[in-house]
C-alpha cells in the first residue's frame, strides 16, 4: 500500500503544471509578438523567443507569455500615447468644424458691415454733400466702434449710439445755423437737450434697439464658437490616469502577450474601458448641450426681416431719416435751442446749403438685400446643423473610439478578447459620467476627484451659455478673455455641487475593480485550473491514508 501512495504522489508531481500554464508541454514560440514589437519601434534585446511564465507581469494576465516586464511597461506607455493621440485627434476634428463655423459667419458679418459704411459713404456724398464731406468723421467713428465692439473691445455700445447722436446733433445744428456765431459750450448746450428736444424723431430710439440686438447677438455667438473651440482643445489635452493607461494596455496589448494577436476586444469591454477612461469627459455633455442650443436660439434670430442684413445695411437710410426730420423741423427746433441755451449773434455765413439739400428729396440706400437674406439663411443652416450634431459628442467619445477596434462577425462575442482570454464578456456595461463608474470593473476611479481642468471647463461653459441667454434678451455682455474667467481651484467658482459647504458623501472605493466571475464559457482561461483538480484529488486521498494508517 506504501508504495502505492508513493507512486501515485510522483506521478501527479511529475504530471502536473507549473503556474500559469495551459497543459501542453512545449512553449510556443513567440516570433510573432516580436516581429509586432519590432514594428512598434522596439529593441528586441531581451524580448524571448518562447514563452516564459509570466508571475512577473503586473497588468497582464500572469499565464505563460511572451512579454518580460520591461515589455509590459514600454507597451502601456504606448498605449497611453496612442489614447491621448485619439482624443486629440478627434478633438480637432470637432475643433476644424467649430472654427469652420465662426469663419464663414464672421466673415459674412465683417462683409455686411462695410458694404454698410460703403453704402453710407456713397449716398451721403451725392445726397448731402458738403453737410457730409465736412463732417464724414462723425460717420466713420460709428462704424469703428460698432467694429470694435463686435471684435469683443471694451466698447459700451449704447454710450457709442447715443454719442453719436449728439455729435450729429451739433454738426447740423451748426451747418444750418452758419449765419450766427456758434461757440463750442453753445454747441455742449445743444447736444445736451437732445433727450428732450427729440430733434431726430424716435430714429435713434428704434436703432438702439435694433442695432443693440443684432451686435450683442453677433459678439455673443462667434464668441460662443471661441470657447467651444477652446473648450474642446483643453480637454483634449487632458492627460490619461494610471489605471485608465492599465485598462488600456489590458484592452490593447495583453493579447499579444498571451500569443493571440488577432484577438479584438469585447465590444462591451472596449465600452466600459472607454467610459472609465472618459469618465469626467462625459461630464462636460450636461453643459455642452446647453451652450450648443443656446448657440442655435441666437443664430435663429440672425436671419428674416429683424436679421443681420436688415440691421446692418439700414444703418445709412436710418441715420438720413433721422438727419431729414431734422431739417423739416429746423425753425422749431432751433427756437427751443434759442430758449434753452440763449440767442446767438448774426454774422457768419448767409448760405448755408441746407435749402437745396431739402429741395432733393430724401435718401434712398440700395443693398441687395435678397441675395445677402438667401446668403445668411445658409449659414443659420448650416450652423444649426453641425451645433445639433457636435450635441452628444462628450457621451460618444466612447463608441467612435471603439467602434473601428472592437470584434465583429457571427459569433464574435464568444471569440474576443475579454481582458483575460478568448471569451464572452459577461459584466454590465457602465452608465455615463464620473459617479456611473463606482462599478466599473475595467478602470478603477475615485469618483470623489473629479479632474479639475474638466470642472473649470464645465464652468466655463456655463458662463458663455448665461452670457448668451442674456444677448438673448438684447442685454449687452462684458467679455473677458475665457482663460481669465476661471483661474483654477481657487477662482471661487464651482460647478454646481463642488462648493457645497455642508457634509459630503464620500462613497468608498474598493482597492481593486470588481471583477465579475466568468461562466465555463471561459474555457481556455480555465484549463490549466481544471487539469490540476485531479491531482489535487489524489494527493488528499493519499494524505488522508497515510494519517489513516498512522
């Protein structure tokens, strides 16, 4: 009997496999993972020509393997290289459109505004004539400082309007009152009655408001554009976590290791991967919708009879409606000048031209308003379209990422790579967003942390959507440079609930993902644990005997 147990002992010691392997007796050879790695830009110094017991490897599974530590690491680092390489990619992609869309509108915007000034240098100078040449100044600051504004100066627009009503107001009051001596603090007592004397008619009130509209619309959307754009670049450039360059490398490489090359992700791996590397991407997707529709409210309102074409170009038949009205009522007006400043002292010029500028007739500005109406449609299209389709980007990232390296095919999600062997992947596939990952099984993340770059970006967002709800209104904006608006964790601003000031749930993080047991699907992931159960079996039973016997 002792020499049976005896044998049966060497037996099993002599059958049974070391660590890790499949239950064949001969290392296969590892020429294709060097030949891949080779490719990849690697020395092949050090890298084995068979398989090698792999307890050395920290990410990948610890079977027999074809990688050596230094291997594993020099290829997460590739793997994270090649991520941050996708994320830029497709952040530039998303950058081109977005600037794509701030060119076309600007620049049909810049062209409307000077055949405006064009078209009131043109008719003025025939219409007017010396009132205009003589005073032309007055008309060119306008068209400055509407520019400078809508460049984003610090121009207030609405003091800009009103002085130039005054000015005008002095100039005419001058050019049709040259037979008396006018001072300059005569002319500063004209303008002044200008609220009460209304010498323009409600002109100047219906283009305030008009004008006020159209350019804090126009400054607020192209600057919407800007810092989507901005947006867009700075998270781009988020560098990927520790674990999210593990997850990667597990997804991207392990394989090679394991000698299947041609094994391609689970696509609800590649998911939850994905969603645990862009967790606080994903976040950005609440504010970026918001700011993407607010975009497309303002860009409704730059076309039809209140649009951008009708504003802009009816500036010059506007400001001559008003100058008319002007001299239609000179004799009333200037008697309530003469009681509210004093009389004047003849004795400048007898003419003044004024008589045969009204003996013309009024101004009539010809734009070809249908061509530029058909002109700014396309481009609200067009905008709205691509601001509709950028809406879910944030929440996407995820599936354009693993949409071209995921397996596909009868019967693929049985054959792909699950993080561990060829087999089915059996765990849930994780929700959007930071606090969806408590779970995630591939990516291990503090969803207490959130990244902070993302949160001032957030933040960022909500403030370019606030400022165009109020351009929305016609309510005027002070811009700042966006990288001033939020200069880190101590700006004082957060993004709703980062401040709160009362006790925060802090949710507990495991040390390790949870990682959910596979059904015997796994088969392969499981042989070399099944071929051990029988010696296992025999050296119990052989124990059992010999304390039995003693």
């Amino acid at each position: 009997m002792d020499s049976f147990i005896i044998a049966a002992l060497a037996v099993c010691s002599l059958t049974a496999p070391a660590y890790g392997d499949k239950g064949t007796s001969k290392a296969r050879s590892c020429s294709d993972i060097r030949q891949f790695y080779s490719g990849k830009g690697f020395s092949l110094d050090g890298v084995p020509q068979s398989e090698i017991s792999g307890e050395h490897l920290r990410i990948c599974p610890q079977g027999y393997t074809c990688c050596t530590s230094d291997m594993e690491d020099k290829l997460a680092t590739l793997s994270r290289r090649e991520m941050e390489g996708l994320l830029k990619e497709a952040g530039r992609s998303l950058q081109t459109s977005l600037t794509g869309q701030y060119k076309a509108f600007d620049g049909y915007f810049v062209e409307v505004l000077n055949r405006s000034a064009i078209s009131l240098q043109e008719t003025f100078t025939t219409t007017w004539g010396l009132l205009y040449s003589q005073n032309s100044q007055v008309f060119t600051d306008l068209y400055t400082d509407l520019r400078h504004y809508y460049r984003g100066s610090n121009v207030n627009l609405e003091e800009v309007l009103n002085e130039f009503w005054a000015r005008l107001l002095e100039k005419l009051f001058y050019q049709a009152n040259k037979q008396y001596f006018i001072g300059e603090d005569y002319l500063e007592c004209v303008s002044k009655q200008i609220e009460t004397l209304r010498p323009f008619g409600d002109t100047p009130r219906a283009m305030k408001m008009a004008v006020t509209r159209t350019f804090v619309a126009a400054r607020s959307f192209v600057q919407g554009l800007v810092v989507s754009g901005d947006v867009v670049r700075k998270v781009s450039q988020v560098p990927q976590s520790q674990e999210c360059t593990r997850a990667m490398m597990r997804m991207t490489y392990c394989p090679h290791c394991r000698g299947m090359a041609s094994a391609r992700p689970c696509a609800n791996y590649c998911s939850n991967v994905m969603k645990g590397c862009l967790a606080n991407q994903a976040d950005l997707n609440t504010e970026w919708r918001h700011l993407a529709e607010t975009l497309i409210q303002v860009a409704d309102r730059f076309d039809g009879p209140s649009g951008v074409d009708s504003v802009v170009l009816s500036i010059p038949y506007r400001i001559s409606e008003a100058m008319f009205t002007m001299m239609e009522n000179l004799v009333t007006i200037n008697t309530k000048l003469f009681q509210s400043c004093g009389n004047l002292r003849e004795g400048g010029t007898s003419s003044t031209g004024v008589d045969d500028i009204m003996k013309r007739g009024k101004v009539t500005v010809e734009d070809n308003l249908v061509s530029s109406s058909n002109k700014m449609g396309k481009l609200v299209s067009d905008v709205t379209m691509r601001l509709r389709d950028m809406q879910p980007y944030w929440v996407s990232l995820p599936g354009i990422l693993c949409s071209d390296r995921v397996a596909t095919g009868t019967g693929a999600e049985d054959k792909c790579w699950n993080g561990m062997n060829r087999a089915r992947y059996l765990p849930e596939v994780m929700g959007d967003g930071l606090a969806s990952q408590i779970n995630n099984p591939e990516v291990e993340i503090d969803i207490t942390k959130p990244d902070m770059t993302i949160r001032q970006q957030i933040m960022q967002l909500k403030i370019m959507t606030h400022r165009l709800k109020n351009a929305l209104n016609g309510q005027d904006v002070d811009f700042q440079d966006s990288s001033d608006d939020v200069s880190g964790s101590g700006s004082g601003m957060c993004a709703d609930d980062m401040c709160s000031r009362g006790p925060r749930l802090l949710v507990p993080v495991t040390t390790r993902p949870i990682r959910y047991p596979y059904l015997p699907e796994n088969r392969e992931s499981k042989s070399s644990a099944n071929h051990n159960l029988p010696c296992i079996t025999i050296y119990l039973l052989s124990l059992l005997i010999l304390l039995h016997r003693r």
